[in-house]
C-alpha cells in the first residue's frame, strides 16, 4: 500500500480523528479499548458492532485466510483495514495509531484486503425466487412488478492512476473515476458487483460486460431487474419509456396516461439503489477519494467494500447506518426533482470486454417491450378505476 503527499482532495486525512486522540495514547491497544469497551466506540472505529466484527475474524481465521502472527493479532489486522477504509485514512495516521511501520501496516491492508475478496463472491447472493416484500406489501407496486428482484445502476468511484494512464479513465466530467455497475435487492444488499472499468467507458459498455463475462450477472427465468434510461430495454432488465422521467418525482405529478404512471412508479422502485449506495459511502467513505493505491487494489476496494456493507446487513440488519436509508422506504416527493429524458440506448455498442458482445435478436426485444406495456396498462387500469380521469385535466 502506498502513501502520497500530494493526495489532498479534503476527504483523506492525515490524522486520527480528534475523537480518538485518547485512545490512540495507548498504541497498539488501542484496538483492545475499543472491543472492550462500549459498542458504540466499536462502531465509530471499525464501523460495524462488536460481535459483528468477532463472528468476522472467527470466519476468516477458520477459512485460513487470516492468522495470527507474534506481535498482530487478527483482530488488530482487520481493524487496521476497517479502520482505513471506514476513515479515509493515510498510512502516515495509521502508523501514529497503531505504532506500527508503514510496511507492516501496508502488509496487513493487504492480507486482509485478500481475505475478504476470497469470500466476497459468498457474500454475493443471487435473486431469490420469492416477492420481496417491499414490493408484495404495496399497493403501487403489486402485483404490477411481483417479478422484479432489484435494480441495477452504476457509480462512479474516484481512482488514481499515473499520468500516461489518466486518459481513459477522465470520465465526461472531466475527473478521474473507475464506473461500477452494481446490481441490489430491495434490503439494501447487493446482488452483484462489476468494478475496474475506465469512467470513460459508457454505461451501456459496463452493462454488456456485466452479461456477458465469465462471472457475468445472473437474472432468474422468467425475472428482470429495474434498469434507469442509460441502460436497454432487453429480457431481463426493465427501462423507463423514452418520455421526461424523474429521478423522484414531484409530490403533486398527475400521470396522464400509462406510460406516465409506470415512468413514476419505475423510479420509486429504483430509488433503492441510491439509498444502498448512500450507505456504503457513509460506511466506507474511502470510496469518495482517489486513495493512492495501485489500481488493481483500488478496485478491490470496491468490491470488498460491498461484500462486508453485505455482511454487515445480514448480521446486523438495524445497524445504525443501515436504519438511515431504509426510512421512508420510498419518498414520494423532492423539492427540486431532478429531470431525466429516458433514451433507448443504442444497441450497436462496442464492448470493450474480452467476452464476445451480447446481442439481442429482434424477437427478443418486441418481447421485452411487451412485457413493459403489458405491466404498464395493468398499472393503468386499475388506476383509472381508483382515480377518475378528469381529476387530472
């Protein structure tokens, strides 16, 4: 693991948070402190509970992905990790916490970084088969979308990477960013995860990578997940109609027809995504940094990032993070509503993925229109009947 001085983005620091000067007095015990003294102490430092943090060495110790050595325990080498990653640290303020050298610090990251991507793919579970209930258990939603199993979208992740490589990975904002297409459920878990890809790349590149490599994305028979407008309309994955969407619309928006409505309540379904987002950047914040790492490490990162936000939600799904983006499951209403013109995306992209492109037969796609308008004039019907039509001229 390297450390750069020149890393300066007003999200790393290159010291311990003044909240923990007090604890940082006593070095390497530091880590004994905190699981022995109140819980919340444990999750402020190593942003999960303490027999969440226990249950997860006691994992990696029985696989033998971990061990402990003469002078590190496992649980002071994950809490190195967690603490790095759940603070944006530099190894400079590791070192003034954990009295450690830089190398044994840097060592230890990445034994640990390895160990947690040798389970991440156990921590990754596929779609089930049942309705979740977020869906089942609303009116808005059920029966119209009982076979959606969650929503994908993608991200994009701040990287740093040497100047004669920056040109592919300047996104068209001009910054330098990894895009990562995520797939979650409607728990707030990911399904799957694809990072490494240049932020120049399209969505719809990322996106047919995602189908087609070896370890691709899985859906169900007969199942789709909700997809946002810069993906295609295909089996599998469900997009908005090409008319203005929102991100979340307006409180007093009246749909005027069926595609209007299955526009509105599309969008409500796929907020989901932005709230899981939110939590793994709240949890994680070195996801908002270039950490000056080698790339293959910054997009490890990523990936283990998301298999322990996956972790912590099955060991501990009221965890305080997690109780902040599962509020008002599904706002109705935002004061400023971002506007979107959903476009169809082209299907003759060139995929820069080693695999072969996927490409959808003719048949295949009137069939995934179809399945759209059939959701969308069901949807429509039974509104229509609940609201009479002169309530929105």
């Amino acid at each position: 693991m390297e450390s750069s001085e020149e890393e300066n983005d007003g999200v790393s620091r290159n010291h311990v948070p003044k909240e923990l000067i007090r604890l940082a007095s006593n070095g390497a015990k530091f880590v004994d402190e905190v699981l022995n003294g109140q819980n919340e102490c444990c999750l402020e430092s190593f942003r999960m509970d303490k027999h969440v943090f226990y249950k997860l060495c006691n994992i990696l110790q029985a696989k033998g992905l971990l061990r402990h050595t003469n002078r590190i325990k496992i649980e002071e080498q994950l809490a190195i990790f967690v603490f790095i990653i759940g603070h944006n640290l530099r190894t400079r303020a590791v070192q003034e916490l954990f009295r450690y050298s830089g190398e044994t610090i840097s060592r230890h990251f990445n034994h640990v970084l390895n160990a947690i991507m040798s389970i991440s793919l156990e921590l990754f579970q596929p779609p089930g088969l049942v309705v979740p209930s977020e869906i089942s258990e609303d009116p808005r939603f059920y029966p119209y979308f009982k076979d959606c199993v969650g929503v994908i979208d993608g991200i994009h992740v701040p990287v740093t990477v040497g100047v004669d490589e920056q040109g592919p990975f300047r996104n068209k904002n001009g910054l330098l960013s990894q895009n990562i297409l995520a797939a979650c459920s409607f728990d707030l878990k990911f399904h799957y995860v694809l990072a490494g890809w240049e932020g120049s790349a399209t969505d719809f590149q990322v996106f047919n990578s995602a189908i087609t490599r070896r370890n691709k994305l899985q859906v169900p028979e007969g199942r789709y997940y909700i997809v946002d407008s810069k993906y295609p309309n295909v089996p599998g994955f469900v997009a908005p109609y090409s008319i203005p969407y929102y991100k979340e619309f307006p409180s007093d928006f009246h749909p005027q027809d069926a595609r209007e409505l299955f526009n509105q309540r599309h969008s409500l379904l796929r907020n989901v995504i932005d709230r899981t987002f939110g939590a793994l950047k709240a949890r994680f914040p070195i996801l908002m940094s270039a950490p000056s790492y080698p790339l293959q490490t910054q997009v490890k990162l990523v990936v283990a990032a998301c298999a322990l936000h996956n972790f912590i939600r099955n060991e501990k799904p009221d965890d305080w993070i997690f109780k902040m983006y599962e509020h008002s499951s599904f706002p109705m209403e935002e004061s400023e509503p971002q506007l979107e013109m959903a476009v169809e995306p082209k299907m003759d992209v060139e995929s820069q993925t080693q695999a072969s492109d996927h490409t959808f037969d003719s048949e295949e796609v009137v069939h995934a229109s179809q399945l759209r308008n059939s959701i969308a004039a069901e949807m429509w019907n039974d509104f229509i009947q609940d609201f009479p039509p002169c309530k929105f001229h």
